[in-house]
C-alpha cells in the first residue's frame, strides 16, 4: 500500500491512508484470484486438501457453515478430483466417478461417485458401510483478503499487479479521475501478462502423457 500511494501521489498518505486503501486492496485480491482460476488452474490456485473424514451413514460434504456434516475448506472454487480411501489407513486415495445426477446404490465399502449440487459434494445417498476419509484435488482462491497493512500478501510475483490495480480502483473510485486510473489500470494489465507468462513457462517443463481415446471415456453415469 505505500507503493500504492506513491502512485497516487501522496507518499505520506495523507488522503490515501492504509484504512482507505485496504477494501480496494481486497477488490484487487479477488480479482487477482478469479484471473488465476480463469488461466488454465494456475499452479498458485492449485491444491489438494488434508483427508476429509465421511464418517458411517455420512453422504454429504458441505461448507464450514455446516456442523452438520464435514466441511471442505474454505477456499474451495472448483473440484479437479475426490479420492477416497479407508480411515485411518496409508493406502493410496482412488479417485471416485463424478456423476451428472445423484442415484441411491445399496451401501458398500466405498462411497462409489461424486456430485457437485448445491454447493455441496454429495455420494451415494446410502453412504458406505465403513468410515471413509476424502481427499479434495482443488482449485483455490490463491490470495488470502487482508484484514490492515500489517498482513503479509504471499503470491509469488504479486506485488506489481495488486499495486497498480489498487492504485487504479483508488484512482477512479476516490479520485475521481479517470485518466490516471486509465493509465494504472494498463500498468496491471501488463503485470497479469507477465505473471501468467511465468506460470505457463513453468508449467512447460512438466512431461504430461495423454490418455488414449477410448468411448469409455465419453461415458456417462459410468462408476
């Protein structure tokens, strides 16, 4: 934020004050996150969660709202994959089937597919007939919000972005001025090129094998 105002001009923040700054800061963040989930799952946005516990006569995973039923985290935005295994085993999570629809199947050991209703991640609605632990391979929002000045921003290569694109909500929303926010605004613009440029050159490196076409892949209700 003390990038922030000297791009407005005001270094000592007389009317550009941390407290000023801090919600177009957040509305810079949420854009940032919503760009990297829009550029192909950005490794930043990418990661899989601590084991979920599904416990007997459990189908449902739901928000942190919930006590009801167990939760995913908080800065779920789009599932890539669900594993399952035996709780409290070491053995490796199987990715599980999604499924358009939810279908009741007699209960068994595992909770056989997945569907996303709702905004919650539901199974076979007989559940399984042991506990299960669940494993969520997601697409995050990669910025935390702030909360004051004294919050620490962990995106790598970050900071240019978020400090033009305050600068530039600062601009045209308390400013006023348009032509200044104009200009800050092509700044960021360049700055979310570069950082998708990084991402898509690191991820380059990564040797990826393709699955042969087959028609089971384009199957569907399939478990």
């Amino acid at each position: 934020m003390d990038r922030v105002a000297n791009l407005l001009n005001d270094p000592n923040k007389t009317d550009y004050t941390y407290t000023v700054m801090t919600p177009y800061l957040n509305m810079a963040i949420e854009e940032l996150s919503e760009l990297m989930e829009e550029s192909n799952n950005s490794p930043s946005n990418m990661t899989t969660s601590s084991p979920i516990l599904v416990p007997v006569g459990k189908n449902i995973i739901t928000n942190s709202e919930d006590i009801t039923n167990p939760s995913y985290p908080d800065d779920l935005t789009e599932i890539q994959e669900v594993g399952e295994r035996a709780a409290g085993s070491a053995d490796p999570f199987f990715p599980l089937g999604r499924r358009e629809f939810l279908q009741s199947f007699p209960p068994n050991q595992s909770l056989l597919f997945w569907i996303w209703e709702n905004q919650q991640i539901k199974f076979n609605p007989n559940g399984a007939l042991s506990p299960r632990e669940i494993q969520l391979r997601y697409v995050r929002q990669g910025v935390p919000y702030v909360a004051n000045e004294n919050a620490t921003i962990t995106m790598m290569n970050s900071r240019s972005y978020l400090s033009y694109k305050t600068a530039a909500f600062c601009a045209l929303f308390i400013g006023e001025n348009e032509s200044r926010a104009q200009v800050l605004e092509d700044q960021a613009n360049k700055a979310i090129d570069r950082i998708t440029a990084i991402s898509n050159k690191g991820r380059q490196q990564i040797m990826t094998r393709h699955r042969p076409f087959r028609a089971g892949y384009k199957s569907r209700g399939g478990i």
